[in-house]
C-alpha cells in the first residue's frame, strides 16, 4: 500500500475486528450451546438444526426489510453515525442477553435480535469505506479489515474457550462460563467499536430533506429503476451474481459447526478446526488484499467463486474429522478474498454520495440473501434428516452467481 494507513482507516478497520468476535461466536459456540439448550428441551438434533437454520432465516429477512430503507436514511447529512451506533447497541446488548435466556426458544428470540443487530451495523459500517479511504485503497484497505477481523475475534474467542473447556478446573459452573463468554465477546465489541465512533465524520451525503423516512422511500423506487437502466447494468448483474455466490458462503459460515455436528464431527474438532481458519485467514486476506494490487480484483473473485464450488461439493461427502480440517483450511484461504473484495469491488462502482443507499441493496443481494441458503439447509434437514442434501444445493449457487458476475464484468468492459 503506497503510504501508512491513517488513523481513521485503522479505527475502521477495529471495527471488523470488534464485530468478528460475534460472527466467531455465532459460528462455533453458540451452534454447540444451543444443541445443548435445545437437548434439555427434548428437541430432537435434526430439528434443532432445522430452528436455528429458520432463526438465522428470520433475521436475514428482517434485515432484507429494513435494510434498503434504515440504508437510504443513513445516506442523509448526519445520520449514518447515529443509525450505525444504535444497531451496534441493538447487537452488542443482545450478545450479552443471551446469557439470561436459559429456554431454548427464548434463546433463539434474543439471538435473533443481536444477530439482526449486528447484520444492520454492517450494512453502514460497509458505507463508510467511501469515506474513510480512498479508492484506490478501497480493495488494501477492505482486505485488511477482514484480515485483522479474523486474527483479532482469536482473542475474546480463545479466552471463551478457556473458561468453557476448563470451567470444571477454573471452580465454576458451565452456565456461568458461557454467560462470561457472551459478556468478554460484548465487551470486546464495544471496545474496538469506540475509536471509530469518535472519528467517522460523513463525507459524502445527500442534504436532509422535510421528512427523512418518506424520502428514503423514494430514493429507494428511484435506486430500484435505476437498476434496470443501460448506465446501471454492471451494478445489477454484480448484485445477481453476489447474491448467489455469497448466499452459498455466508451458508457455510453459519452453518458449518451444525453440518459438521450432523455428520459425526466431534464438538472439539468444530471448535479447533475453526480456530485455525481464522488464524490462517489473517495472512490469506492481506496476501490477496496486496496481489489485487497486480491483477484485477474481478479475476481474484472469479477465483474464489469457483474455490467455493468445490469445498461444497467436497462437503458432501464428509464424515471425518481430517475431512474438515483440510475444508476448514481451504475456507480460510478464500473467506477473506471473496468479501472483502466483493465489497471493495461494488464501493467502486456505485455513486459515492449514495453509498448507504446502495450498500442496503448490497446487504439484499448479500446477507439478506442469505435466508435461502439457510432455509434450505432447514427445510431439506427436516424432510429427509440429513443435511447433504441442503449441501448440494449450494454448489449449484456459486456457479449460476459466477455466470452473473461475468456478465458485469462483460458490461464493465464496454464501458
């Protein structure tokens, strides 16, 4: 990267090293933590598969809903700040009231409030890249946020780890452990969210109008027939395809301790096994951030949709623990690429002063997508009682998501 990095890009880049402790949380212990709840309950082990899967479901539809407008609102002169720190709060609170939901059912209700938090703080946290860097730092910088995410959530998750592995040696109770667990990885969020609430200034923004929200509501009709025009066709086939190949991997990420518990894995394997892809992950998401700099980061996207492809298909035949080490390593090498440069990618190719706007689209396509991943892993869980099948249908969605995102690059081309 041609100079240092400025403060405010590193107070951005804590942020993803804040929130990446919850997304470590929500893909390894929880998954576990609830299996154990729903047991208690006498839910059976398909089934609790199939509820957190439609639980994961709601929230990413919920965010789908208020997304695009919550979006457009954070577009107006002074209230990203504002719309940012309140879903964080909504997220970081939730995290800790977990530890007092002790049903299985109030735990699915008060995790579905945190995650549906923390999925709208992303959509305004993603924006902000327009303001904090420039653009030709856009895809370093957006690297290096999943990069230092993914080495940072190592520390309140380890320490996590500590106290529920050794909570018999420590003297104290396994429900007590947890609720420290959710308590260290909130407080860890709020800590790395801090810098960048003190900093981030709005930059590029739309004056505010008499009444915001019903503004917001007609920017979003003119964002969505603007779509369908000839200037907007690369943002559109890119939204098509990254709707369906990020669907696939955000479908993985949530849900590969759950598959991995289905097909035999053992709970300490899941634990380790996704340690390490965070650990690696860090050195993998810098390489790509600066081999970006030599190639177009649209053939390093393109690389990884296809890298996706055949971890799923791999994925169907797994049963054993080395099985999912070696899928835990080749995750680890492209998770990092394919988001990081997804995002920098689209902040590139949208108008700057709607960037919010955008980027609540950007969550539609993406992690609002994500619903129907998770919904048919749920579905074909609960009809057949094995999730392969559920598998297979996501390989299926990196290839129809590589065809689209050709096609944008194709447009991009003619430009």
């Amino acid at each position: 990267m041609a100079g240092k990095m400025t403060r405010l890009e590193k107070r951005w880049i804590l942020y993803d090293v804040g929130n990446s402790a919850f997304t470590m949380l929500c893909t390894t212990i929880i998954p576990i933590y609830f299996k154990n709840i729903a047991e208690a309950g006498n839910v059976a082990d398909s089934d609790s598969t199939a509820f957190l899967s439609f639980t994961l479901s709601l929230s990413t539809i919920l965010v789908a809903i208020l997304g695009p407008t919550l979006g457009t609102m954070a577009d107006t002169k002074n209230y990203k700040k504002p719309l940012f720190v309140s879903s964080f709060l909504a997220g970081a609170i939730g995290c800790m009231a977990m530890a007092f939901a002790s049903k299985w059912l109030a735990f699915l209700a008060v995790f579905c409030v945190a995650r549906t938090g923390y999925q709208l703080s992303l959509i305004f946290y993603d924006s902000m890249l327009t303001d904090v860097t420039t653009e030709e730092r856009m895809d370093e910088i957006s690297s290096q946020g999943y990069a230092w995410g993914y080495i940072g959530s190592c520390v309140p998750f380890i320490a996590s780890l500590v106290l529920i592995l050794g909570a018999d040696s420590i003297g104290i109770s396994g429900g007590l452990a947890m609720t420290l667990a959710l308590f260290i990885n909130a407080i860890w969020w709020a800590a790395m969210t801090l810098p960048l609430i003190r900093s981030y200034r709005q930059i590029h923004y739309v004056e505010k109008a008499g009444h915001p929200v019903k503004e917001s509501l007609l920017r979003i009709v003119d964002v969505v027939k603007g779509l369908g025009s000839e200037d907007n066709r690369q943002i559109l086939f890119f939204l098509i395809g990254f709707f369906f190949y990020i669907d696939g991997v955000y479908t993985i990420i949530d849900l590969a301790t759950t598959y991995g518990s289905d097909v035999g894995i053992s709970d300490t394997d899941l634990v380790l096994a996704l340690l390490m892809t965070q650990i690696v992950a860090f050195p993998c998401a810098i390489a790509f951030g600066k081999i970006s700099k030599k190639f177009e980061n649209g053939r390093l996207i393109k690389i990884s949709i296809l890298a996706y492809f055949f971890i799923a298909v791999f994925a169907l035949q797994l049963d054993k623990a080395w099985e999912f080490w070696f899928l835990a390593v080749c995750v680890a090498v492209f998770q990092g690429t394919i988001q990081a440069l997804s995002r920098s990618y689209f902040a590139k190719i949208i108008p700057k002063e709607k960037s919010s706007e955008y980027f609540g689209f950007y969550d539609i396509f993406g992690k609002g997508a994500a619903f129907i991943g998770t919904t048919v892993m749920g579905v074909s869980t609960m009809i057949t009682g094995n999730s392969r099948y559920g598998v297979a249908v996501l390989s299926l969605m990196f290839l129809v998501g590589f065809f689209f995102f050709r096609k944008a690059e194709k447009v991009e081309r003619r430009l």
